[in-house]
C-alpha cells in the first residue's frame, strides 16, 4: 500500500484497497492492474508515470468512476464508489470528479464558454448562476477574453486551459488529468502545469495526473511508478 | 429548454447531411399526404356521399340516357323528397387542358336535391331567372379568375356549337370536402338539343332509412321498359367509380409502407453516422456526469426535431399541392383530412424515434472509458 501523503496534514481523500482489474482480450485474460492500494490525502498532486501499458490510465478511469475495479474497493471522501451502480456513479462523477484528456475532448461545435459550462447543465443553477460560474472558471485559466470561441479557433495550450476550466467550473473534490500536457509543444505544457500547481496550492484541488513527461511530473508533489499493474516506487517532494 | 442549444448545434453542424435527412421526412410526408388526398379523392363520392341521396342511372350503362319524363314519375314515388336530373356536357372551356366537371341540370332540383352548396339567394334568383344563366364552383371560379356577371363560352364536344352562358353564382360547399368544381347550367337553354333526354337522376329521399324500400321501388316502376334504371345511393355510386380505379386502398397502403420503411433505413443510418463520429464528445459528456437516460433523450430529442420539422414541411407541401392540383382534375376534390395528418405525422415521429432508437441506445449503452480510449 501506498500512502501519497500530497499535503502536510492531510486528511485521506481517496482510499483504494486490493485493485484487480483485468480485460479478456480473445481467449486471454489480460491483468492490467494487480492487488493495488493508495491513499491520496486531500490537496495532494500525484503523477503516475510508468511505461504504456502499466495501467495508469485504468488506475485512472477506477478512481474517476469511469470504469470499475474487478475486485478492490475505492472510497472517495466516504463514497464508496465500488459499491455504487452505473446511474449513482455518473451523479457522483458529475459532483466530485474533474477531467483533463490529452486530446482536450472540447466539443468543437460549442464555444469556449458552452464547453465550460457543460457540466453546469446538469446542476440546479440557473442561467446566471452559470455564466457566473463559467466566467470565473475561465478568468481563473487566464482565458476571460475566449469565451466566444470555438475550439478550432484556439491554440492547443488555450483548449487545454478551457478543458481545465470545463473540469473545474463545478468546483469538484477531485481533478484527474490524462496526459494533459502530452500534446502540447513546451511552452504550453508548463502553462498548463503552472496553472495545475495554482489549483492545488492556491485553490486546495486534489490532482492526480498520468503522464509520460518528466518535466510534468516534476511539477507534482508525489510521483509513482506504475509497472506490470503494480506501484513500484513513490518519489516525494517539498510542496 | 437548457439542453435545446446542444440539440441545436449538434443539429447544425452536418447541415448538408441534416437538411437531407429533414427533406427525407418532409417527402415521405409530401407523399403520404398526397395519396390519402388522392385516396380521399377517389372516395369522394362514397365519403361525401349523403345517405339520403339516390343515383338513378340507365340500366344498360351510365352512358345510355333516360328520358326526362321519368322525372316526374320519380317524384310521385312514395318516400322521395326531391328529383333532379343532370346531363353532362363536357364542353371545352378556350383550351382542351380547362377540364372541368359541366353539366345541364333542372335548377329547382338542384337546389332541393343538393343542400349542401351554399349559394347566396340573390344569385340564385339571378340563376333562376336567365335561361343561359349557370354556377360554378369557387375553385373552378378562382382556377379561371370568374366574377359573377362574366360571360362564358364553352364548346361543345359532341354537341356541335360555342356555347356562351352568363355566370350567375359561384357556389362554395358547406364542408370542406365538398366538391366545388362543378359547373351547372339550365337545361332549358340546350333542352333541345338533348331531346327529351337526360344523363342520370338524383333523388333526395324523406327518409334515409326508407332507402332500400324506395330504390326497389324505383327500379320496378321502369322495369321491363325500354328504360329500365339502376339505383344504388350515391355511396355505392361513388364506390363503383372509385373501383374502376383499383384497390386505392391496397396501393396508399403498398406505397406508403414503402415510404415510411426507406424513411427508417434513412433516418437510422444518419443517426447512427452522426453518432458513431460523436462518440468522444458522447464520451465526454458522460464523463462530466450525464446520465444515460440523459443521452438517450439527447439522441432521440435530435431525431425528432428532425422528423417533426420534415414532416411539417412534408404536410405544408401536401397541401399547397393540393390546393393547387385541385382545379385542374375535373370533379377530384384534394383535401387532406386533419385526422389522417395527425396520423402521418405521429408515423414520422414513430419512425423519428425508431430510426435513432438503436444508435441511442447505443450511445446510452457506451462505456466512458472505452470510448475515450479510441477516440
């Protein structure tokens, strides 16, 4: 077990006890991630790193509520996730989970503003209520004045701040980003993972990151290394 | 309403693909409004039929004529109410392509026999009074820019001769499927002519369910004379001529399955296109917290605004037609009854919501992680 203690006296936000998770591929039984246990803390800021194929991103998907353990339990701020049906986890995700794709995922037929607001459809909050909302959301990633853009209309840097917005505008427990400097040149990444530190130490947010870039997990507190399914190392550093 | 805009934009972003889609309903719909209306036409005298009208014909053939002394016999049978005779003309209006339904009739008969076109009393006198007087229908009327006081020459076809008459009245119908483009004239003015003859009777009766009785009546007052008549009510009457068409039914029935299934194939196949190129946004959304349930609307919510725009524009287009196909066959009367519309358009939502019912559930069904991992 892995405690990824991301923040001095934290308080444990997620607790992942004994994950299995494996695919039948044709006739074989593929093991992406094997007897895996974590704590997060509160306001910690994981990487995982590890060779394609570890199961970062499955590790990912199970504590995000994208997909579900073969075995294992994983508790988020008292839910236990594992234990919920397909309707009650989609309401959870909707409350406490932020996502960050490599690829943005924007709808490119919404502007910047509709892509945000997205997940404030879903809340009881009215028109007003939302525009606040996105507006904050977007001034926050630095992009108040693209709000009327669509995504073809931005660098890869600015749709990646607006999935960030979109991922936080909700203002849920737990952000999980994929990748989320993996296409993006240099200078956009470190935008990208400066405003990903900001979350955390400014505005308390618990991330837990997969990536493949050195220089990205460097900007985490914690890193792990995943192999084979498994949690091979923790690497910690000062906050 | 805060779901419209995704609705919307997912709508406009194939617009080539959806505008096809829509005009796919709209001329499924366009069809399927035409044939009830050609159904309706062709059925015409057996909808629009009264049950207290008879149709006296020659027994030998609707086209033998009977003499115009049966009229009164007709009259003095117990049970009838009221006697007209009619004689088609079938005169040609300045071209052959101005068909329309023209007749000489005996005007008082008329008026007694067929309380169901409405003309106002002052031109009806006028009608009355003028031997070469006669009335048209509204929709003949407005097909040939008629005012009431035009003089009309029409030639005849085999009945030597221009013929000129003066437009006393222009009758409307007292419901909607009455049909107004019938052109009558007195005939008095061509009585000579015709020589003591007339093309058929229509009996008004007293009594609608004195029917029987009285058309048993009438065919044995004339049997077993030179003119013996056949009577039928003007249901049957309408019936036979519809039958001489074939199975309308059958063939409303052939093509509009016909229709609506290609429709299906359509409207499935440009769901599941556009969804199979939306998976990741469906993805996403999912992975932001829409519900299944949610996704399915979503879907099925873009297929039916689809199909109730197609098949809106479809109805419109039906009837524009109509209203314009109308005058130019003699006698057919294109009306689309709401019922049968509001049918068609729920077999377009149906089929709207059908179409799109197994990519929706499909897209319902779509695991998150999966999805994201292709995309």
């Amino acid at each position: 077990m892995v405690n990824a203690n991301g923040a001095p006296n934290g308080k444990c936000l997620i607790r992942a006890r004994n994950l299995d998770k494996s695919y039948q591929r044709g006739g074989e039984q593929l093991h992406v991630l094997q007897g895996l246990s974590l704590d997060v803390d509160r306001g910690g800021f994981l990487a995982f790193m590890g060779p394609s194929g570890s199961g970062k991103t499955t590790l990912l998907n199970l504590l995000g509520g994208l997909d579900v353990p073969t075995s294992g339990s994983i508790s988020v701020a008292g839910d236990e996730i594992t234990a919920m049906g397909r309707s009650q986890l989609t309401a959870w995700r909707a409350r406490h989970v932020g996502f960050v794709f490599q690829m943005y995922n924007l709808i490119p037929v919404l502007t910047a503003y509709q892509n945000v607001e997205l997940p404030l459809l879903l809340t009881s909050l009215g028109r007003s209520g939302r525009r606040e909302h996105v507006e904050t959301a977007l001034e926050l990633v630095g992009l108040p004045d693209r709000m009327n853009h669509y995504p073809r209309q931005l660098s890869g840097g600015q749709e990646q701040r607006v999935a960030i917005a979109r991922a936080i505008v909700a203002d849920p427990t737990l952000l999980l980003c994929d990748e989320p400097t993996g296409d993006l040149d240099r200078r956009s990444a470190d935008e990208v993972m400066q405003l990903l530190g900001r979350l955390v130490d400014e505005h308390g947010k618990t991330i837990l990151m997969v990536t493949h870039d050195p220089r990205a997990a460097e900007r985490a507190r914690t890193t792990l290394h995943l192999e084979k399914g498994t949690l091979v190392e923790a690497g910690r550093r000062a906050a | 309403m805060k779901y419209l805009r995704l609705i919307w934009v997912n709508l406009a972003r194939k617009k080539i693909r959806t505008a096809l889609t829509v005009g796919s309903f709209a001329v499924a719909l366009f069809l399927f409004g035409l044939l009830i209306a050609i159904r309706g036409a062709m059925n015409h005298g057996e909808e629009a039929a009264r049950a207290d009208r008879l149709v006296v014909i020659n027994r030998a053939s609707i086209t033998r004529m009977l003499p115009i002394s049966h009229n009164e016999r007709l009259a003095r049978i117990p049970g009838v109410k009221a006697v007209v005779h009619a004689t088609w003309f079938g005169g040609v209006y300045k071209d052959e392509r101005n068909s329309f339904p023209q007749y000489a009739v005996d005007p008082e008969g008329l008026r007694a026999v067929y309380p169901d076109y409405l003309v106002p009393e002052a031109q009806w006198s006028e009608f009355i009074r003028d031997r070469q007087g006669c009335i048209a229908g509204e929709v003949t009327a407005r097909r040939f820019g008629w005012k009431v006081g035009d003089r009309i020459a029409i030639k005849g076809s085999y009945m030597t001769g221009v013929f000129e008459f003066n437009l006393r009245a222009i009758y409307t119908g007292a419901r909607s499927d009455v049909d107004t483009t019938h052109f009558w004239f007195n005939y008095a003015y061509l009585a000579e002519r015709y020589k003591g003859r007339v093309g058929w009777y229509v009996v008004r009766l007293a009594d609608p369910g004195d029917a029987e009785r009285v058309i048993t009546t009438i065919d044995e007052e004339f049997a077993n004379s030179a003119w013996e008549t056949k009577t039928q009510t003007e249901g049957e009457f309408g019936n036979y001529f519809a039958k001489q068409l074939g199975d309308i039914e059958l063939l409303v029935l052939a093509i509009g399955s016909v229709v609506f299934s290609t429709l299906l194939l359509v409207s499935g196949n440009t769901m599941a296109i556009a969804l199979r190129e939306r998976t990741g946004e469906i993805a996403v959304l999912k992975a932001v917290g829409f519900r299944d349930g949610q996704v399915l609307r979503l879907v099925l919510a873009e297929s039916l605004v689809m199909a109730a725009a197609g098949g809106a524009v479809g109805i419109v287009a039906a009837k524009a037609a109509c209203a314009s196909l109308s005058g130019l066959f003699p006698g057919m009367v294109l009306y689309l009854p709401s019922g049968e519309l509001a049918v068609g358009m729920v077999f377009a939502l149906g089929i709207g919501l059908l179409g799109a019912g197994f990519p929706a559930h499909a897209a319902m069904r779509l695991r998150v992680a999966d999805a994201l991992g292709r995309v």
